[in-house]
C-alpha cells in the first residue's frame, strides 16, 4: 500500500499546523468561557473538519496491492491419428484411469493428429482415432500460443510418439515455456507385420512411355517368404513385380506401367497379406503421377561433331520423355540429318553445342535469334570450335552471357558453384553429392572477356589453379516469360568417360543437362487467377483444401474477387466452393473430405460481373499408410520431450498413478498474481458527508452554547 498527493505532502504538514493553531485560537478562551470538555470536543469537530478538507485539497491517491492466487491451467493433448488405434484400448483404458480432479488444476483438453482441436473431457471416450497425419509440433505451438497468458503449468500428451508431419518435436520441447509430460501408449518392440514404406515415381510422364515405380517393402517376422507388389491404375492392374521378405530390412520392388491415357493418374501399390500381420492397413499406399499428351520436342544444333556432341546426344537420347532431333553442320549451308528450317515452332526447346560454328551463316544464326526473342527457350554448350564473334552479334542479345572481348585461347578449370548457384534449381543434384563435384575432370574454359546479361545469374564458375575467378561457367538467364542457359566450358565428354573409381560421378552430367532442360521450358507463372489444390493427394478423410491468388493486369493483388471453385469426380457429380479472401490478392476454401478416386477442378475469379480469368487443376484422394508405416510405439521421442522440457515420462499403462506423480513432484503449483487499485479520497461522497456531518455538529453546539 502506498500513498500519494498532488501537491508535495511537506506543504500539507504546515497546513495542518496552521488549522491546529486556528482551531486553538478559537476555542482556547472562547466567549462565554466553556467548560475546557466542552471546548475540547468543538476544537476537535473544528481541527477534523479542517484537516479533512486540505487532505482532500491536496488530492491524495491510495495505491493498494493485493497478491491473489492463480490456479494452475493443464493442456492435456490426446493423440487420435489412426496409428494409436492399434492400442486403442490401451488409451482408453488410460483416459479412464486419469482422475484430474486429484490435481488442483484447470485441465483444458485438445486432440490432435494433423490439427489441433478443443474437446470436452467427458467426450474423449467416444473420439475416434481417424486421423490421417500426426503433427506433434504445430499441437504444442496451439497450445503456447492459446494459453501462454493463462497460467499454463504444464502440457501432458497421451501418444503412441508416432509423428510423420511437422518438425521434429524434440527441437522444440528444448525452448517450451512449461514442462511436457508424456504417457506412451503402446509397446515399442515391433508386431509381425509386413508393410509397403514408400512408391516413389516421376512426378509427370507421358503417353505410351515406360514409367519406372520403386516400392519399398518391409517386414518383421516374415523372413524368408515371397511377395507379390501390384501395381494398379485408378483399380486397373497394369503391373507386378515378386521379392523375397528380409526380417528387420526394406527391399525394393521395380515396378513399371505405360500410361495409356493423360492426366493425373492415381497409382496404388499393394503387398500380399499374410495371416497374423498386426495390421493391414499398412499393405498398400497411393502414388500420383501426371501424365502429359507429348514429349518435350527438342532440337539439337551442333556446330561440328566432337565427343562432347556424342556425350550429349547420348544424354538427351536417353530420355525417354524427350524427342530429340538433331543438326549438325558438315559444311557452309550444310547439316547433318537434314536441311537448316526456316522457323522452330515444331521445337519446344532449342539446345545448341558449338553453334555457331566455323562454317555457319548469319542468315542461319539470326532465325535462331528470332525465335529465342520469340520466346523459344535455349540452352548452349560452348565448345572449342564456336565461333565466338558471330555468337556475340548474332546471339549476343538472348543468351546469359556473351563474349565482349573475344579470345581464342583456353585454359583448363575446374566447376566451382556459386554461393546462391549451389541451391539453384538447376544445380540440385542428389546423386552424386555436392561435396564429390570437386572430383570431376576439369573442363577448357575460354579466356574471353564475358560479359553478363542484367537479368541473368551465375550459378558457378572456373576454378584455375586452386583459385576461384569471377567470371561465368554455368550461367542462366530468365526474362519475363523466355529462359535460357549456357555452359561456357568445353570437353564435357569427360564427364561422361571417367574411370571405374568415378562412377558416382556418371551421372552428374546426365543430371545436371535435364535440370537444365525441365527450369528453360518451366515459364514463369504471370496468370491473374492460381488455384491449387495444397496436396496432389489426399487421404480419405482428410480434408481437400485449396489456396488461390487472385492479380490485376499490373499484376497487383485483389482482394474483393468472387473466387468459386468446381470440383469433378470420375461420377460426373459437380462439387462447387466459394473461397474465402485472406488479404492481400490471398484466398482459401475447404472442400471437406471427398470420397477415394481422381478429381479435377476448374476455378474462376470475377470482379462484379467482370471476369479476371480461370484456372485447372487436378488431385487425388486414396488411402495413405502414413499412419501405419511404424508399428511400434516411439518410446524414445516421448522420454525425449519429457526430459527436454524437464517434465514427467510414464505408460499408459501406469496412467493410474501419473497425476498423484504429477501432483507429488511439485511441477503443477499455483501463482500468485499482483492486483493493484487506486483509491481517489478526494472523489469519495462519503468523506463530504463526514465534513458535512462535523461542521453541523460543531454549528449545533456552538448555537446551543450561545457561542457566537
């Protein structure tokens, strides 16, 4: 408690002085002479009166500070993904055994699985374990963020620690505010079960070609037998493949089919079921693939032979999603494979080594200009034989780099990524690693002066000498809508002709020309209206959700457009959605859950009765077997939170006796919170009433004595 005035309390104690000695001079010799009781009294109705009103003169303020108890708030998080129904009766029988009312504590109950949602403590007995997903982390970033300011305790979770969305919980339970407590239901020792792990494919294939399906396949307790893995297309077998179970191991099955029809096709891959498996849900999973009408149509223009034009046809013939034709120069106005076109609209893509060469025309030269300033993406491949003058006039203009100062001479270089080069979508090469780059055989780097496009970006450059220069290697270009790329480095042949030792490293170039090819062909998205499905595939009972942006001409967002959205299934029915604005051009709806099968959607964006324009897509629903791939309950990541966050690790088993732990250990107490109010004297009606009441008083006896 502490007290205040508005003016300073040293000027108040003198005016407190100054009413005693009024209140003296008063009634210390009073006419007629009272009796000194009766003087006293009215000296002391008089001083009280006076002293109350200068206190409340000088505005006083009475700050009073209370410490109030806060009870304790408990975010208890049920896991109900599909994985914990395997023990489904194992968490319910804890959900039984946990007597919160023991803990004086608020308990706020949740269920999780890949969203976060409220529930009441008297209906988690009857919550059924469906979900799809686990998402362990965005649970525990709900809870901090719904009930940081509540006083939360603790957060205890019911889980099996099966998690296959989100980050990794652990990095998080290091930083969370309050302790995690965690009940493990399940045991972590694996069941008999044999399981299909992954179908991995291409993301796009196209009509009447061979499309490759690696499925991992594994099992415990089943070692020894063989499995057949089927392969089936929207429920139409199209291939199989036998292998031979390994306990405790995934081996991987090649399946392969040839689409026969385009679009998104949905592909399940199915194992055998033996009797005694734990379950067999886990026996099949859904891969989606979109199939394309043609091949990408490429041209081939060679300004000479040379093993590094063997070393990259045989790249680009070994595509099978390619179609590749070639040009290649033998004399001043002659080729190879047939005459030089007129214009390249039958091409999607021109990809040019050495050309121009020593005997070609600028005639030739500038109808390739035309149709790269046509938009028609190209890739180069500088090679000793190019004839670097009539590059730079006639293709200096659409090419990332061009020679400013020719020269003739070459020098031996190694391939150096650039910082930003190395994540660049061109250089994202799995196979081989980054770090076995620096193996590769050097190649011939010309010494011109190169000089770079505004637009374009250099994604690595020569290594001489253990020195690292400026200047480009691999170098891409993207320009509003047309893309190109140039490899200024001749002798890739050898990166095609290594030793046996290097064999990693055979597939470097291989990689490194298809990652070029699939970025210079991919324009850039410039439609007004993008709606996309957020997953390419869905799991039954998942919802569909879709997200959208929404531009004007300038490309500036709109926020006000009607967005509406026509789902198709394979029954002819017609689902329609309105999406919701989010701000900034940004739109989202939800579908709801759709049943199992292949659908395609249409979306239109209009402003008043003005349409802004459309867009298509497609996905799929099918069973997923995320929640299946591991049998066994993750004991592990459930002690790992506990300890992390410095909270309490039990079973579901012992859930009878977690809460008197949890009481016990100390970790869920009350607080106390400060609870400050200001009382203002000088604005309470009952201190004028008491004023009132002391002056009346004193004016009655004073009249009643005969005091004047």
């Amino acid at each position: 408690m502490s007290l205040t005035f508005g003016l300073s309390p040293w000027i108040l104690i003198p005016a407190l002085l100054v009413a005693a000695g009024i209140t003296w001079w008063t009634y210390g010799r009073s006419r007629p002479l009272l009796p000194f009781p009766k003087r006293l009294l009215l000296a002391t109705l008089r001083f009280l009166a006076l002293s109350i009103l200068l206190v409340l003169l000088f505005e006083p303020v009475l700050r009073l500070i209370r410490e109030l108890p806060k009870r304790p708030v408990i975010a208890f998080l049920v896991d109900t993904s599909k994985s914990v129904e395997l023990r489904a009766k194992e968490m319910r029988s804890a959900l039984q055994a946990l007597k919160w009312q023991d803990l004086d504590a608020t308990v706020k109950v949740y269920t999780f699985d890949a969203t976060t949602k409220p529930q009441s403590l008297d209906k988690l007995a009857n919550t059924p374990f469906a979900g799809e997903r686990t998402d362990f982390s965005s649970a525990l970033v709900k809870i901090r963020e719904e009930l940081g300011d509540d006083n939360l305790g603790g957060v205890v979770i019911l889980s099996d620690g099966q998690y296959n969305t989100g980050r990794n919980p652990l990095f998080l339970a290091e930083r969370f505010p309050v302790p995690i407590h965690t009940l493990v239901a399940g045991d972590s020792t694996r069941a008999r079960d044999v399981q299909i792990r992954k179908a991995i494919t291409n993301e796009y294939a196209y009509l009447n070609t061979i499309v490759p399906v690696q499925v991992g396949v594994r099992n415990d307790g089943f070692d020894g037998q063989t499995a057949t893995v089927t392969l089936t297309d929207n429920g139409r077998p199209v291939g199989s493949a036998v292998v031979k179970l390994v306990a405790g191991q995934e081996v991987t099955a090649e399946v392969s089919f040839q689409p026969t029809q385009s679009g998104l096709r949905r592909l399940t891959a199915s194992v055998t079921r033996f009797d005694g498996e734990l379950t067999h849900e886990n026996n099949q999973t859904t891969v989606t693939v979109q199939v394309l009408d043609n091949k990408l149509r490429v041209l081939l223009l060679g300004g000479a032979p040379s093993p590094d034009l063997s070393a990259l046809q045989q790249v680009l013939l070994s595509d099978p999603n390619l179609e590749v034709s070639q040009l290649v120069q033998k004399a001043p106005g002659q080729y190879y494979f047939g005459g030089f076109p007129d214009q390249f609209s039958g091409y999607d893509l021109l990809v040019l080594h050495g050309y121009p060469g020593p005997g070609t025309s600028a005639s030739d030269v500038q109808k390739v200009a035309n149709a790269a300033k046509e938009g028609k993406p190209l890739f180069f491949f500088l090679s000793q034989q190019t004839n670097l003058g009539l590059l730079r006039d006639g293709l200096g203009d659409v090419l990332p780099a061009k020679p400013s100062v020719v020269r003739s001479t070459f020098v031996e270089s190694f391939l150096s990524p650039s910082a930003g080069g190395a994540v660049h979508p061109v250089l994202e090469i799995e196979d081989p690693k980054p770090e076995v780059w620096k193996q590769l055989p050097p190649l011939q780097f010309n010494q011109s002066r190169w000089e770079v496009a505004p637009e374009a970006r250099i994604l690595a450059t020569p290594q001489v000498n253990g020195v690292i220069l400026p200047d480009p290697l691999l170098v891409v270009r993207s320009r509003g809508k047309i893309r190109s790329a140039a490899l200024l480095g001749a002798g890739i042949f050898r990166w095609r002709s290594l030793p046996q030792d290097l064999d990693a490293l055979k597939g470097f170039l291989p990689a490194l020309t298809l990652n070029s090819l699939r970025w210079v062909t991919s324009r850039q998205d410039d439609k007004p209206v993008r709606v996309r499905a957020t997953r390419s595939l869905f799991g039954s009972g998942e919802a569909v959700q879709f997200s959208g942006q929404v531009f004007d001409e300038s490309l500036n967002p709109i926020d006000r457009a009607l967005v509406q959205v026509v789902i198709n299934g394979s029954d002819g029915n017609e689902i329609p959605i309105t999406l919701s604005g989010l701000g900034s051009g940004r739109y989202f709806g939800d579908a709801g859950t759709l049943p199992s099968g292949s659908y395609t959607y249409r979306a239109t964006a209009k402003l008043g009765e003005q349409v802004l324009g459309s867009d298509a897509g497609a996905f799929a629903v099918g069973a997923l077997s995320l929640e299946f791939q591991e049998t066994a309950a993750n004991a592990g990541l459930m002690r790992g939170l506990a300890q992390r966050s410095g909270g309490l690790f039990s079973t579901a088993k012992n859930a009878a006796t977690f809460i008197n732990r949890l009481r016990d250990s100390g970790k869920i107490k009350p607080t106390f919170s400060k609870q400050e109010s200001d009382v203002e004297p000088w604005t309470m009606w009952q201190l004028l009433v008491l004023l009132v009441v002391l002056l009346t008083i004193e004016w009655f006896l004073r009249k009643r004595n005969g005091l004047l």
